[in-house]
C-alpha cells in the first residue's frame, strides 16, 4: 500500500497492554485452578491426582500474572510509549480482518472457494493488482490444492455446496 | 567385521534402477509433505503406505523411508522462509533460520539446515550399522523414571535462555504447561479443562499452536514494520552451497554435541523435537557465539537440525529392534511391516536379512539422494521470497489453515490457528518469550505422564528419580544444567573476588 | 496392476432418491457415465443396490500405530489391491478422549453413508465413562474379528503358569506392577477382573500405546502385562516375554509353531490355569445410524470380501485373533450382552456409578 504518511499516534500505549495481558493470564489461571481442584488437586496415595500438575501451573501463572500486573501499574507512571500506532494498527487489521473472514467462510463455502476468494480480494484490494491476476492467483491455488489433497494424498478438507454439487 | 559383509550385502538390494527411482521419488514426496505444514510424516506416510502394497516390501520401506527424510528435510524450508515450521522438530529452526532468511541469507541457511540434517541422520545411521544390538539394549532399560528424567532434562538444557523478564518466561512457560494438559489425563482417563466440550477432547495440538504464533503471528508482525508488500531481496547464487559449506567446518563442535543428543533422544524415545530443542539449548549455552542466538547465526540453524534428523533416524532402531516406534512416523512405518507381513522385534534381523539390510544401506543411499535433491533446490526455494508479499501472504494464511485443519480435521484448529497468531503478535511485542511455551506445549503431558506412573510404580516416592544409575545420572544431570546459570554466576564472583 | 481401484467417478451426488437419479443423467450426458461402464463391476449381484457415490472416510477412534488402526489400514490396503470397492477409502485418526471424539462424530454425521468407524472395545468403556453416546445410535455392520488378550511376564520370570504367577503376586503384597493401555479401558478392565476372582492385588501402571507396554515389560519395569497376541509375539518369538494364558473360554486355533517348543494353541486358557477370567475385544465396523439397509448390506458385503483374501487370513493368524464373524441379528445380540458385561465390571471397579 505504501501510504506516503503514516498516523503515528498510539492506539494503546504498552503500560495498558502489559495490564491487559496480565489480567487475562490472570484469568486463564483461575480457570485453570477452579477446574483442577474439582478433579482434585492433592497428592494421592499413588501420586498426584489429575489435577495436581495443573493447580500449581495454574497457581504459578496466579503468581507470575499479579507480579506483571503490578509491573505494568508501575509502567503507567512511566513517559508513555505506545504499543502499536495508528497506522501501524490499520495496517494489521487489513491482514487480521480478512484472514479471520476466510476462517469464516470455510465454515460454510468450504476451503477451496474461501481460499480461492481470499487470495483473489488481497491481491486486488491490498496489492493493486488486476481482477484478471488476482483472481488467475487465486484459482490456480484453490485447484491445485484441490488436486493435491482430495486427489493425490485422499484428505479430505471442509467442502461447501460447489464440491458437493460435483459430487465429492 | 560382520555389518560391514551385510551392509554390502545391503547395497547390492538395494542399489536396483527401480529401488534408486523410488529412493528419488520417496524423497521428492516426502519434501513436498514435509513443506505443507501438518501434513507431517506420520500423516504423509498412512496416506502414501497403500501405494506400496503392491511392491516388493524391500522396494516399499526404501520408498516409505525416503518419504520419511525427505518430510525431515522439508520441514526446515518453511522455517527458514516464513518462520512457520513445516514439522514440529523444525520449530527450533525458525530461531535462527528465519532471522537469516530476514538478512537475505535464506540461501545459507537452507544449505546449512540441510547439511547439518544430513550429517546428524549419516551419524545415526553408522551408529545403526555398527551397535544395533547394543543400542537397543539400552533402550530396554528406559522405564518411567528415566522417560521423566529425559523430559526434565531437554526442558533444563533450554531453561535460563531468556533474556527478558523472568516472570515472562515463567507465565508463558506454564501456559504451555496449562495448554498441554487440556483433553484426557491418560493416567485416570478423567477430562480435564474440557469443561464439556467434545470439541476440546482431543487437547490442544502443538502444532496448531506453533502455526498460529510463529506463522500468522510473524505476518502480523510484518506488516506492522511496514515491510508490506515489496518482495524481499534474497540473493541467489548457485554457488551459495558451496560458500556455506566453506563456514561448516568450524561448528564441528556443536554438530558432534548435536549428533549425540539426537541419536540418544532418538533411541530413548524422546524424539526429534525434544532433541532439536535440547540440542539448541545446549549450543546456545556452550558455543562463543551463544549471546547471537537468535539473531540469526548459522550455529543455531546446525545445531536443532542436526539434532533433529540424528533421533529420526535413530527412531527407526528401535523399531526395527524391538517392534516398538520411536516416533508417530515410526509408527506408522511399523504398521506397514505388518501388512508386508514382516514381524518387527529381535527376529527381524536373523530371518529378514535381505529386508533389514537392504534398508539399512538405503538409508544412507537415501541421505545421499535427499541431500542432492535438496541442495539443487536452494535456489528455487530461496527465490519464493522475491514473490510479492500481497502474494505470498494469502497464500501462506491458506496454507497455515490447511496446515491447522489437517492436524485433526478440524475447524476448532482452524480457529485457535488464528487466535494463536494474535496472541503471538502481543507476546513478542511485550517480549514475552515464545520458546518455553511451546516446549512446555511438546512435552508437557508426556513428562506428566511419565511422572505419575513413577509415582504409580513408587507408590508416591520421589526417590525413585534416584533409584538406579542411569534414572539417577540423567536427574542428575538435569539439575546441573538448571543450576548452571547460576554456578557460573558464582564463578564468576569468585573470579572476580580472587582478583 | 489395478489401477481402476483409485480413479474416481465423480458421478452421483449426496443427496439421496430423485436427486440422485437427475444428476446421474446429467453426468452421463457429459459422458462420465462411460468412465463408470469401463471399470469392474464391484459386485454383480449387487447392481441395483446401493454404492457410494464419494471418498468413503474410515474412522479409526484411535491414534496411529495402534491395534485397531492396523487393523483399518489392512482392510484400506486390501480392499484398494483388490478393487473391492470403486470409490477410495481413507483412514482418519480421531483419537482424542479414548476415542469420543471419533464415536461423536459418526454420532454426529446420522444418515451419511460415507463413512464407517472401526471399533475396539472403546465402543463400550468410552461411552459408559463419559455417556456422550452408545452404540445403539451407531449401525452395526459387521464383527471383523475378537481380539484376545494373553496374560504374559519377563522370560525370566520363573513362575511356569498363571496360577504360579499370581502366587507370586500374592506374595509380593500388592507391589506387583501390572501395565497396560489406558486408564479405565480393556486391559484396567481385564485387571481389575483377576484381582475380583483371585483375591490378589496389582498396581495398575498405564501406558499410552500397546507396543510400549509389551517393551516396559521386557525391560522389567512391570511384571505383567495383558497384551494381544499381536502386540508381544515378536518379544516371544525371542525368547524375552512368556505367555501364561489366555484370557478366552476356548483354546486360540494356531497350531503353527512360533519358538522351539510352543503355538499359540499351547497356551491355555486362564480358566484351565486356574484363573476364572476371560475377556476378547470387538473388532467391528460400524456405521452411523440412520443410514439404509441397503447401504449397510454394501459395508458388509465388502467386508465379507475382505476376510476371504489371503492377506487377511495370514493377518489374523499372524495376530492370533479369535476369527468370529457376526453379522445382522446375532452382532446386535453380542453386542448386547457385551456392553452389559461391560457395564458390570466398570461399575464393581466403581468407574461409572449407573
């Protein structure tokens, strides 16, 4: 894309994230806890129960998270750097966006016509290329991956209606 | 010198026309599946086994092995390349390999992964020829303890790595840990953190894992820097192997260290990746140029693949000894004996002579091949970094999601794929490390595993990890390396007092 | 050689009854119907009946390497050598959770004759520890064969028969290791078994795969083990582990001999050596069910096929199966009887409180 400017002002500056990040590990911990003590989490007779390894992982992380969370408080009093800046942010989301799309409509058109489709509209939109390449790209991708799964190595992958139709 | 009259033996079976063809064939398929990430060998051999049925099972395990090597080269190619690794022994790879790849020098550390990949697999297979016998003795004596201790060991070599915040690496590492126990405890058979879902049964796969946070992640972070969507330079020289091979020499250090860790993870079934990590682990903590790691040094590119490929080569022996696989592949492999009607074990080298050394010789024959193959495609592969980004980035995200989807044939991986990829972007923009997690991720379960059933055999003693020499050795040995950061920080200080 | 085994007709489609009909016409106007007429028919009797129309999946609910995937990848090899069937077959692992998550999804996929599962007796101890699902939601194809279970220790053990043995064991207090496969599966199950009719006491050790179990056992780390045939008759054949007795009413049928002095057919049954176990585990294919007669009669034709090639004979001789073959009536009536057995003994090791 190339834009000549770039917004560089920050989306979030690094501090929050850091807070952000700990809480969520936080979390998982305390998921990861909650679950392990009801399968129990003691020292058996025999040795540890199912849940003994995953308590103290889970204690661990607890541990870990509140001493980052606590770092990353410290961070806010710190001159602010921002994590990721505006333009920078912009740029990831144009590849994220679309790519959790085509995860999308895996689930319902299946992975050759998603990938086919996928490739064709990055090309175009991001790469300024012309329909005729992209969508050249893109097919040529999808049936050669058709090809070499479905036919050459018999695995199947997710397929929508257009597979089916023909009868796979 | 018996081996040495049946290792002829072996190369007159193996070395027909047919057999060469197929060792040329085998090798081709096997880096094509190593290449498409989760599509790994043991997939790619149940998938390509029934072709051989109806060849003479000789001709069949040459071409099977072969597909075998070839997947263990292939694997580093996406590594190096995209920084997505194609198998999960290649995951060490990317430390290094990708770094160089990023500086122009893919060409280098592709020729030098390959390399090295063949030295480790030709020590192994010397090692085969020679102390079969032997070496599968010593497997016999791994029990759980010595699993455990093993598991302890490849983990203590690679901790103390990290530079950053100590307490980064301890949260990721016991998220891998966390990760690692999702889906059925194989010792109770009770769910854990499936928290109802079926979707979740089959636990969290490393592979789909590594996919999402080096793969997806590594786009993200590409785009981020604003690289977008000029093609990388990438020099290419036909003469790079040549170049590269002139550096080899110095690292005969690590390669030596890299052949014998892999060729012991590969009997004591530990396996490629442990070993590819341990091996990494340990250059880095031994080698001058140890403070590199990571920045792209070809050490770091040696050491992992070398490792890897001696313990997959080294997996076979126990199969082909005592019918027991080393690896998911082997496994696989072993089944095709089976179906050839070849009973694996202690026997299969007294009553299949001509089978059992005709593989042998076609193993090194193999590595010959698969490296000539290989090299002549440095170029080639080198050359897929001047194709535009906006090009090559959808066709990796397709990739990586078939790679995901073909782990277990399932969209949940899909998803996790993706969700991975973010969480690798955050990480390695709040230095959290990467590394640890997913070597929690690998062996995790496994070293549970092995560690509650010493605890079944001890009925809940610890001091059964002392029970005997070798369970005892190798603990011993573990704590050494976790405490060595720390010894040579008290060296150090006392140097430092002295003078 | 026959090559006619892995070309496809994509001809035919999903969608069952007139569907079907309309868009085979179209496929034959474009000639495809040409392709179809030049391969061997499968089955002649069977030319009106019902034939996949895709990629069959075969779902072993088990990982790879394992007994019963063996098993699927022999019947995928026989039946693709033999052009037995015209559509290609492959095999799936889905092994997570002891094997739910393959049974889930042949619970999931009701009236999709295009794909089968192989069973092991995961069929019954899955479904009653975690009772996401039975095999009366499954259609029952056929019973390929029952794979028996042989009660073995160290060579150098010197006890001489199971009863010895568990003399043994008696006498050791409950520190004799036993290993085997899995937690709660058949070879838990079969433990559990002795120690309730012979009053002695095991520590159960579980591994992940039966290759590794028979391996600890040659290296002394446990002292017994309940492995198949299969999984230990190379350890045998060398002189390593020693069968005590096997755990079937009846005698195994092969008289071949394996090492200087015995076959499989010497070694006696536990009941005979004193110990009132048996056990065998079910090699079945299953379908989903809602599925047709006549789309299950085609599995079980092939499979009838599949038993009577030569490979499949040196197969289950070479494994020492218990080569019963049900179909029909008398496979629903075993299965029956066995999921109660089943249901009996988890419940007595206090697994499943239903």
């Amino acid at each position: 894309m190339g834009q000549p400017e770039k917004d560089h002002r920050g989306v979030v500056d690094t501090a929050t994230m850091e807070i952000v990040v700990a809480a969520l590990f936080f979390a998982f911990a305390a998921v990861v806890m909650f679950d392990s003590y009801r399968l129990g989490a003691a020292w058996g007779s025999d040795g540890p129960e199912p849940g003994y390894f995953p308590f103290y992982t889970g204690l661990i992380i607890a541990i870990a998270s509140v001493v980052l969370l606590v770092q990353g408080v410290r961070l806010c009093r710190q001159p602010r750097a921002a994590f990721v800046e505006r333009g920078q942010f912009k740029d990831v989301l144009v590849v994220l966006l679309p790519a959790l799309g085509y995860v999308l409509a895996i689930e319902f058109v299946g992975i050759y016509l998603a990938s086919a489709c996928y490739i064709a509209v990055f090309m175009v939109f991001l790469g300024h290329y012309t329909w005729k390449r992209g969508v050249t790209v893109g097919v040529s991708v999808g049936l050669f991956a058709f090809v070499l799964f479905e036919r050459w190595f018999s695995i199947p992958l997710p397929k929508g209606f257009i597979e089916r139709a023909l009868g796979f | 010198m018996d081996e040495l009259q049946s290792l002829m033996h072996g190369f007159a079976v193996a070395l027909t026309l047919q057999n060469v063809l197929l060792m040329f064939l085998g090798i081709v398929l096997g880096v094509l599946i190593g290449v498409l990430p989760g599509l790994g060998g043991a997939n790619g051999i149940a998938i390509l086994l029934p072709l051989t049925f109806t060849m003479s099972p000789t001709s069949a395990i040459i071409m099977l092995s072969c597909i075998y090597w070839g997947a263990l080269f292939g694997g580093a190619i996406t590594s190096i390349l995209f920084n997505i690794p194609g198998e999960p022994w290649s995951v060490a790879t990317t430390f290094d390999g990708h770094p160089m790849a990023q500086q122009g020098r893919a060409g280098e550390a592709l020729t030098a992964a390959f390399t090295g990949s063949f030295i480790g697999a030709f020590f192994a297979v010397v090692m085969i020829t020679f102390l079969a016998p032997l070496v599968a003795e010593f497997a016999l004596k791994f029990g759980p303890p010595e699993y455990f201790a093993v598991y302890l060991l490849a983990f203590c070599s690679f901790v103390g790595m990290g530079k950053g915040s100590p307490w980064k690496t301890i949260a990721a590492m016991m998220l891998g840990f966390g990760l690692a126990a999702v889906g059925m405890d194989t010792v109770t058979g009770q769910l854990r953190l499936t928290f109802g879902s079926t979707e979740l049964l089959r636990g969290v796969d490393f592979l789909v894992v590594v996919i999402g946070l080096f793969g997806i992640g590594e786009i993200l972070l590409t785009m981020e820097e604003g690289l977008e969507f000029k093609g990388r330079s990438a020099k290419i020289n036909a003469r790079v192997v040549f170049q590269t091979w002139a550096q080899l020499p110095k690292f005969w250090a690590t390669s030596l260290r890299a052949c014998l860790i892999g060729c012991w993870m590969g009997v004591t079934p530990g396996g490629a990746t442990p070993a590819s990590f341990m091996s990494y682990g340990v250059a880095k903590q031994i080698s001058k140029n140890g403070h590199n790691f990571g920045k792209g040094e070809m050490e770091g590119v040696v050491a992992p693949e070398t490792a890897a490929h001696a313990a997959g080569t080294a997996a076979l022996l126990p199969m082909l000894a005592l019918g027991i696989p080393g690896s998911p592949t082997a496994a696989v492999l072993l089944g095709g004996l089976l179906i050839w009607g070849l009973q694996p074990g202690p026997l299969l080298f007294v009553e299949q002579k001509d089978f059992v050394w005709g593989l042998i010789a076609s193993m090194y024959l193999g590595n010959i091949v698969g490296l000539i193959v290989v090299l002549t495609t440095v170029p080639l592969f080198a050359a897929i970094l001047r194709i535009p980004f906006s090009i090559i980035a959808p066709v990796i995200i397709v990739v990586c999601a078939i790679g995901a989807y073909t782990v277990n044939n399932a969209m949940l991986d899909v998803w996790l794929m993706m969700l991975f990829g973010v969480v690798g972007y955050v990480f390695k923009k709040l230095d959290y490390p990467m590394a640890p997690m997913v070597l929690a991720l690998v062996l995790g379960d496994r070293a549970e595993d092995s560690f509650r059933q010493s605890m079944l055999m001890s009925q809940g003693s610890v001091s059964i990890l002392w029970s005997n020499w070798l369970v005892g050795g190798i603990s011993t040995a573990a704590l050494l390396l976790l405490l060595w950061p720390f010894i040579s920080a008290l060296r150090e200080r006392r140097r430092r007092v002295v003078l | 050689m026959n090559n006619q085994a892995s070309s496809r007709t994509p001809a035919g489609t999903r969608v069952p009854g007139t569907w079907q009909r309309r868009l085979r016409i179209v496929s034959s106007v474009l000639g495809l119907t040409g392709l179809l007429a030049s391969l061997p028919l499968v089955d002649s009797a069977h030319a009106q009946a019902w034939e996949p129309t895709r990629t069959v999946e075969f779902i072993v609910p088990a990982g790879t390497g394992g007994g019963a995937d063996q098993m699927a990848r022999l019947i995928q090899g026989i039946i693709q050598k033999n052009g037995l069937m015209k559509q290609p077959i492959i095999v799936v692992n889905k092994g997570g959770g002891a094997g739910a998550e393959g049974f889930l999804e042949i619970k999931g996929a009701k009236g999709d004759p295009h794909k089968i599962v192989i069973t092991l007796s995961n069929l019954f101890t899955t479904a009653l520890s975690t009772a996401t699902f039975d095999w009366t939601e499954f259609t029952p194809v056929t019973m390929m064969a029952l794979d028996q279970f042989v009660l073995w220790v160290n060579a150098k053990n010197n006890a001489k028969t199971a009863k010895e043995f568990l003399e043994q064991v008696r006498a050791g207090g409950g520190k004799m290791r036993m290993g085997g496969t899995g937690a709660r599966q058949e070879d838990q199950i079969i433990t559990v078994s002795i120690e309730r009719a012979t009053g002695v006491k095991f520590i159960y050790i579980p591994f992940k795969g039966g290759g590794e179990v028979a391996t600890q056992l040659v290296g002394g780390h446990v002292d017994a083990t309940v492995n198949n045939p299969i999984e230990a008759v190379a350890q045998w054949r060398a002189g390593a582990l020693k069968p005590l007795c096997v755990f079937d009413d009846e005698r195994m049928p092969y008289k071949a001999r394996l090492t200087e002095s015995m076959s499989w057919n010497d070694v006696p049954t536990c009941r005979e050596a004193g110990v009132p176990t048996d056990y065998v585990m079910l090699r079945g294919i299953f379908m989903p069910g809602g599925v047709t007669p006549a789309q299950r009669d085609y599995y079980a034709g092939v499979m009838r096929r599949v038993r009577e090639t030569p490979e499949w004979k040196k197969f289950i001789e070479d494994g020492a199966f218990n080569p019963s073959a049900l179909e029909g009536d008398a496979f629903v009536k075993w299965l029956t009887r066995t999921k109660e057995e089943h249901r009996g003994l988890m419940k007595e090791a206090g697994w499943v409180t239903k």
